[in-house]
C-alpha cells in the first residue's frame, strides 16, 4: 500500500501545513512529503491542481483528497489508531476535539498580527487588547490541560491538541511574548520534540520570502 501524500506550503509561514506535519511526523506516521511553495499574498495558483479548496495542506490516501489541518489529523489518527494522536480516555479525547476546533475558529487577532515565522529574530510586537485576550485565552487553556491530564504534553502524550497548538508556540515565542512558567515550559518541550526540529531546520533554509508575513 503506498504511503499517504502531503501537500504543504512553505515551512517557514505555512501554519497550517505544520499541524498534520509534525502531527504525523511525531506519531511516527509514514507519508510522502509533496512542498509547493508560495511566494505571493494569495497563496500559488498550482494548488488548486491537487486542493479543492485551492489551499494547503490537503492529503491524498488510497484516491480519497481531505483537506483541512483537523480533519486531516482525525482521519490518519482513524487509519493508525496505535499511534496515539487521540488521547485514550473519553473526556480527554473530546477535549482534545474542543481545542482543535477552538483553535481553528478562534484567536484571530493572534493569527492576524503575528504569522507564523520559523525564522523571525525574537523580538516583541506592540500589544492591542485584542491580541492580549487571545493570548490569556491560549495560557489558560494550557495551564488547565496540563493540570488536568498531569503533562508532559496538553492531554498527557502529544496528540492532535498539541499538533492544532504547534504554530502557537512558534508565535508566542519569536512575537516575544512573556508566558507563565507552565506556559513556558510547554513551549520549550514542543521545541525540543524531534519534529520540531526537523521543520524548523527545513524552514530555515528556505529561500522563499512573502513580505505579508514577515511582520
């Protein structure tokens, strides 16, 4: 059986690639890697030869085309149930598809200002109540999973809420924002993860700029 296609965007600004990525890189799951890059505000004409939606990332397995970062994740964590991506208990795993699609739906002054950029120098951004309510959202929202699943990761093992979360811990690190300790050191172990690494060193030496995202 051929292993799963993934059609990405540029790593270094494509958050939504990064969450089906590292979600199923860190699960260990095989796939073919396929990078159409994009160097333009809207995005690169090409995707819409593969994406139905003309965006990234869009997964190709056994002649089925899903689209969207969250149901992407469902659908491989379905096919590869060992792998862990939902959390085992009930309660957990419905939090787990709360803060996905919390994620998805929400935090728009956050994802507005701030793009995801793997290779921004740290430096902070001025602050608007808006972006200031999304962050305490975002903290809080982690402090409460962490206590309640007891860590290392949101809801215990990294999962789907931990891949969904990815492109926040890049924002709220290189946008030079100043985090609770537990925040902190979420962020520091998502950083240390294998996949992380592997993306970032990928991000870094893209030649591709977008000036709508180097904020």
């Amino acid at each position: 059986m051929a292993a799963p296609v993934l059609y990405i965007g540029n790593k270094n600004y494509s958050s939504w690639s990064f969450r089906p990525w590292i979600g199923m890189r860190a699960a260990g799951i095989a796939f073919e890697e396929k990078l159409v890059p994009f160097d333009m505000a809207a995005g690169n004409p090409a995707f819409k030869a593969f994406s139905p939606t003309g965006k990234v990332p869009v997964l190709v397995e056994d002649g089925a085309t899903i689209w969207e970062s969250l149901a992407i994740l469902d659908h491989v964590a379905r096919r590869h149930p060992g792998a862990g991506l939902w959390p085992e208990a009930p309660a957990l795993r419905s939090r787990a598809m709360a803060m996905g699609c919390e994620m998805m739906s929400s935090f728009s002054a956050l994802r507005s200002a701030c793009p995801m950029n793997m290779r921004r120098p740290r430096r902070p951004i001025a602050l608007t109540p808006a972006i200031a309510a999304d962050v305490a959202r975002i903290e809080a929202l982690w402090r409460d999973s962490l206590r309640l699943s007891g860590g290392p990761f949101l809801l215990g093992a990294f999962s789907i809420a931990d891949a969904m979360f990815a492109p926040v811990v890049n924002r709220l690190d290189v946008y030079g924002f100043e985090t609770g300790p537990e925040a902190a050191a979420y962020m520091a172990r998502m950083k240390a993860l294998p996949a992380w690494r592997e993306w970032e060193e990928a991000a870094r030496a893209e030649p591709w700029i977008v000036a709508e995202d180097e904020a």
